[in-house]
C-alpha cells in the first residue's frame, strides 16, 4: 500500500467515524427525553417556577454521562 493510499483510507476511516459519532449523538438527544421522568409535584417547586428546571430527573446528563446499568439497553435502543 502506497503512503497516499494509507492517508486516504485514514481519512476515509475518519469520516466513518465522524458519521458514527453525530448518529450517536442524535440518538443521545432523543435517549435523553426517553430516560427521564417528572418528579412528583414538580409543578409546586421553585426551580420549575422560576424557569431553572424542567420538572423531570434526567438519567443521562448534559455532558453524555449515562449510568452504567443503563448501557446496554441505550445500546439496544440505539441500533433501532
């Protein structure tokens, strides 16, 4: 393999990724929404009031995080 035809299969490789990685993350944005609940009279609390606060427990935080237990079935729903 010539060294311009290794640059191009990195960087071929590389968009492939690219491509994985913004699915992943449109699945992530719609995972959030599905594993998260409103809390019990959510309505009544400050937070929600004043704007700060939706109302709900999110499983899977702003920064991507998602609880260990929770992978395979984010794995599972992912696939979909």
């Amino acid at each position: 393999m010539s060294p311009l035809d290794r640059k191009m299969y990195v960087v071929h490789e590389l968009l492939n990724l690219e491509e994985r990685l913004k699915d992943l993350t449109t699945d992530l944005q719609n995972m959030k929404e599905e594993f998260a609940y409103h809390v019990k009279n959510y309505y009544f609390m400050g937070k929600f009031k004043a704007g700060f606060w939706d109302g709900k427990i999110h499983f899977i935080t702003e920064a991507g995080l998602i609880p260990y237990g929770l992978l395979p079935i984010f794995l599972k729903k992912s696939k979909k």
